[in-house]
C-alpha cells in the first residue's frame, strides 16, 4: 500500500516563474492538505481539499492555489514565485471521517533563484 | 491567534528517557499531536491525544496533557539512537476545520 506521494522531489526555479507540484494520497484517502516548511521552521498550513473544493485556506496570498481532481489526488501551484518561496512542501492525506490521523508524503524541495 | 511553542533543542544519552516539552494557547483543542521528522523525511503521526485524557501511552513513548496548564509533553522511554530526529507539536489551527498549527520542533540527539 503506498503511502503519500509527491513528485518532483526536488525543483529548482528563477523568480517570476510558476510551479506546480503534485500529490497523490493514501490509498482510501479523500482529503488533500498542503503545508510549507521554511527551514528550521514548523510546517505552514496553505490550504485543504475535500471533495474537490477548496474547504479551508492558511494565511497565503493568492499567488497560491490547488486543485484536486476526482481521483483524490492534487497540485499546488505558485506563480510569480519569490526567493521566500523557497521551502520543503508537504502533502498530507486523510480520511473525512478520522482527520486527525494525518499521513505526511516526503516533500517537494522548492529552491527559487 | 493560536500558537504553539517548544523548546529547541534536546540531547539526551543513549537508554535514558527524553521528555519533550510544548505549551499551546487555544482552549478549544480537541486532539494535540506528536510527529517526528527525519533527515530528508515528510513528518510521522507518532501519537495524539484526545482532550478529555490526560495521559496516553503508547510502548515507549508517554503523552501527558495538563489542560489547564496548556502544557503537553512527550516522554520517550529507553531513547535509542534511531530516535535523533525533530519533534514536532501540533494543535488545530480552529474548531472550524481540521488544518493544523505546528511548533519550531524540539530537534532530539542521542549519543551513544
């Protein structure tokens, strides 16, 4: 049973551009989260899918937005991207039903120039 | 707003416990969390805890919650070296969803 993934594991853009980046859940899950870890910080949450809406969003400019398709599965993408940008961001998954038991993918490594 | 806040840094020797520390501010919290995250690693549900406890154990590791304090902790038995890693505490950002709030992680080393 794959657990959380994300793709790419890494990235590398310039100012400016746009990113997106990907997630597919834990299988049986239906609940997509993105959350943004600076270094040496705490993950940020930026925003939640259920059902494929957005249903509840962190304090992130609408440089931010997401998607999740019928499948359970999502992006994140960024535009207009800012050397503070650069971060890990994590996915997590979960079931409606057991929200509290959060399952975290290994992360995207976003490096801007 | 909600915050949350842990100690930094924790270095304990091998067999010993650790007991890692963190304080929240909202009253309101149903579950608190414990995850850990490794070198290169997403984050791991280690444990929670629902409000109404306010102690749960889990093999080597202990959860105590002092609500009235906002005080949770997390004791970890016989520490091990594959325990070096950063804990993170984590609270519901609000009663509305289910998003949460995290503190800076309290990064553990064991030595040998």
């Amino acid at each position: 049973d794959a657990g959380v993934t994300q793709s790419p594991t890494h990235l590398i853009k310039t100012r400016g551009q746009q990113v997106t980046l990907r997630c597919s859940p834990k299988s049986g899950h239906d609940t997509v989260s993105w959350y943004q870890q600076a270094l040496g910080q705490g993950p940020q949450f930026i925003f939640q899918y259920y059902e494929e809406e957005e249903r509840q969003r962190g304090n992130f400019p609408d440089r931010f937005s997401g998607h999740q398709f019928p499948n359970y599965s999502s992006e994140l993408n960024v535009n207009a991207l800012l050397l503070g940008d650069s971060a890990l961001y994590l996915c997590a998954s979960s079931i409606a039903q057991e929200a509290e038991k959060l399952f975290f993918g290994s992360g995207t490594q976003l490096s801007v120039l | 707003g909600e915050d949350v806040e842990q100690s930094l840094f924790l270095s304990v020797r091998e067999g010993d416990s650790s007991v890692i520390n963190c304080t929240y501010t909202d009253s309101s919290s149903t579950y608190l969390y414990w995850y850990k995250q490794e070198p290169g690693a997403g984050l791991q549900l280690l444990t929670y805890i629902f409000s109404n406890m306010d102690m749960k154990q889990d093999q080597r590791l202990t959860v105590l919650l002092n609500k009235k304090d906002k005080h949770l902790s997390l004791r970890i038995a016989d520490t091990q070296t594959g325990d070096s890693a950063i804990y993170f505490c984590a609270d519901h950002i609000n009663q509305a969803g289910t998003a949460l709030i995290f503190g800076k992680g309290t990064t553990l080393s064991v030595s040998s």
